[in-house]
C-alpha cells in the first residue's frame, strides 16, 4: 500500500526525515538522494508529470545545535526558479514572518527570511495557528513547522491551502500540515475560482471614506448627518439609536463596507497572488501560458518568462511608486512595502553581543552606527581596475585675427 523514501544512509547513521507515498503513484515519484541539499535530515522527491517535474517536494527536519543553526546545507543553495519547489518540515526556527506575538526570533531567523525573499519562497501557513503544543507545564504553542512556497508553484495554483491539524498527527506534539498537490493540466484548476475581495488603492482613500459615510444609514447611533436613507425605513424607529438588534446594526455597517468598497475600488482578480499591487495584464498572460504550455522545453521556456515577466513588473511598479513620492512621508510609507505590499514586520535589532535590543537609546545608537559609522571604511581614490584617463582636449589657441572678424559685425 505504502512505499517508504529515506536518504542515503550508513548503518550507523540515524535518518530524521522519511516519507510515505502510495504504491498507486509510484511511477510519478522519484527520490532524488544525490541532490546536494539531499542530508539525513533533508529528503528531496520529485513529482512528476510525464518527463516533467509537476512539484519538488522539499522534506525537512531541522535538529539545531546548542549554538547556532544546522540550515547551511540549504541556504548556500540556489534553488531552480523554474521549478515549483515546497519546502514543508519541522524549522524549529521562530520569525515575526510566522511565530505567534512575543516570540523571541531565532539569532538565524533572518538569515533565513532573506534566502526566502532572494528566492521567492513564501510561508503559506495559515496566520497566527499553531503547529507544535508541547505537554510539559510552561510549554507555550508555537509555530514550528512551516510550508515553503516559490513564486511559480504558488502563481501556477498548483499548491491548495494549507490546513493545520492536531487530530491527523497521529498522536505527535507537532500539528500535521495537509496541502493537496494539483498537476498544471488539473481539471480541478481550470478555471480557478473568482477570488473574493477588492484590491486596495491608497490614491482612492478619501473617494473611499466619503461613499462610506453617505452609506452608513442614519438609524444607527455613529451615523453622521449626511448619510443616506436606507431604502427599508422599518429600521427606523424612536430615535437615532433605536434599532431592532445589534446583529442588524453589524450587517448594516458591513453592508456599507462592502457597497462602498464595491463603488470605488477594483475587484482581485485571477490569479490573486496575495494581493500585491505589482501585478498586471503582462504577469496575467505569462501566467496563462505557464498554466497552459507543454511539457518539456515549451513549459520550461514559459516558466522562466513567467519569472522575468513577474520580476519587471516589480522593476516598473517600484519605480512609479518612487518616481511619483513628492513628500517624505510617501517615502516611508514605500519604505514598508516588501515585494509589492504594506507590512509592519521589521527583523529585530541586535547589539554587537547579538543580544536582543528593545531600549529606545540602544536602538538609536545601533541605527547611528549603522548609517553613520564613526570609522568609515577608506576607499583608495586609484584603482587597478579603473579605466584610463581620458586624453585631455586640445582648443585651438585663439588669435588677434580671430577677436577682429568676432567684432567687425558688432556695433556701439
């Protein structure tokens, strides 16, 4: 029924990572033991379509030393941006990107977080849900276990949403993560669903707020003056605060929410990567035919043309963004956007001990020494690499004759 994959091991070894797969598949499944991110404690299989890889599944168990971190096997790595590769496994790494609030980040957590971003893996774990509840008292639920996501198997829709689930982990302190797998020619992905929702734009905010105040109906005790009727006036009773229920108020105030946003702003659109706002007509088509090419050399080409279509999108988007700020606060403001959306997570800032910092003196002191060093490097003025002079020009001396024919035209 089952078949087993480990890494390449010695009798003497101990392996940290397996996975079971289903004999009925085992003609689309190819254990990859010679990758070089391939360790006891990482299992590296291919899911194959054809010839062609559908998804590298990336198993991980991270047993990190005392000091340190034991994830340098796969941070030197470059991973194939043509390739829709999920990293999935035990980290035991703690980020702001995915650990539940008053966490400690891991000293490596970053270096992580920025092999992400240099690669477009994404976490696709469900926000702020727990995956590890320890049984010892003091234990606090943290977020251990993660799904690593690049940019084209998550654009391609080949992976569905990740569930978390204490119940299925077969009586493990860590919570199982269950995700399905969809081949690109899946009819369960043609056409793929409308996303809900309405893509925010900051330039639309005041046309915004102003349908939601005429919208918000006049029963409720926080309407303003100038909102609007609404068109059942059996809401309407003695007073401005009479209403029939609080659950009508909230569907009220919800409606106007919705009405407003559905006046002033653009519905998502498919694909929906997240809402970013980099994404447009040219990533759309490159997306399509990413889903629709070939296997072999057609899907390949098109993949990599989804991948530099997606990256000059971000190129124009930032540029306009930068090229259009005419205030410092516009500037800050693009300043918090990571990959094409607003965020409040910042890494956290460490003295010289990679002692942990939360005094505002010491923060002020570390940004100092940051961007005004007290010994900044010298830089010689000559180098061996520098291109030769330019010869310099020779004017043709400017003579008596010269001045005369100048002036002969000129007049008091």
């Amino acid at each position: 029924m089952w078949d087993l994959h480990t890494p390449r091991y010695a009798p003497t070894d101990t392996c940290k990572v397996v996975t079971y797969t289903r004999k009925s598949i085992a003609s689309v499944i190819r254990n990859i033991t010679l990758h070089p991110m391939a360790s006891l404690n990482t299992l590296i299989l291919d899911v194959l379509d054809n010839t062609s890889i559908t998804l590298c599944l990336v198993n991980v168990y991270h047993a990190h030393p005392t000091t340190g971190h034991d994830l340098h096997h796969i941070l030197r790595q470059e991973p194939d941006d043509t390739v829709p590769t999920a990293l999935v496994g035990d980290f035991n790494t703690h980020s702001p990107v995915w650990s539940l609030p008053g966490c400690t980040p891991s000293s490596w957590g970053t270096t992580l977080t920025d092999w992400m971003g240099a690669w477009g893996f994404q976490c696709l774990n469900p926000i702020g849900v727990p995956t590890w509840v320890g049984s010892r008292e003091g234990d606090q639920p943290s977020v251990l276990d993660l799904v690593l996501a690049n940019d084209i198997a998550r654009y391609s829709a080949q992976l569905g949403d990740v569930t978390v689930s204490l119940p299925d982990s077969l009586g493990s302190d860590h919570a199982a993560l269950i995700f399905e797998i969809y081949p690109l020619d899946s009819i369960a992905i043609i056409p793929p669903l409308a996303p809900s929702g309405f893509k925010v734009d900051d330039e639309l905010k005041d046309l915004w707020v102003k349908e939601f105040v005429m919208l918000l109906p006049p029963c409720l005790p926080y309407a303003p003056e100038h909102s609007t009727v609404p068109s059942d006036l059996s809401v309407i009773r003695r007073g401005v605060t009479a209403h029939e229920s609080i659950d009508e108020s909230l569907n009220l105030f919800n409606w106007a929410i919705n009405e407003a946003s559905r006046r002033t702003l653009k519905p998502n659109r498919v694909p929906d990567p997240r809402g970013v706002r980099w994404w447009n007509d040219a990533c759309s088509m490159a997306h399509t035919l990413a889903q629709t090419a070939p296997a072999g050399r057609q899907r390949h080409l098109a993949a990599r043309n989804l991948r530099n279509t997606v990256a000059e999108a971000k190129r124009a988007w930032a540029h306009e963004q930068l090229n259009e700020a005419v205030d410092a606060q516009n500037i800050w403001r693009l300043a918090k956007a990571r990959k094409g959306r607003r965020t409040n997570l910042f890494p956290p800032l460490r003295n010289a001990d990679n002692v942990l910092v939360d005094n505002p003196e010491q923060k002020a002191d570390i940004f100092r020494a940051k961007f005004f060093p007290g010994e900044p490097r010298q830089v010689p003025t000559h180098h061996s690499t520098n291109h030769p002079p330019i010869q310099p020009w020779e004017w043709a001396p400017i003579t008596t004759e010269d001045v005369w024919a100048a002036l002969r035209t000129t007049t008091n």
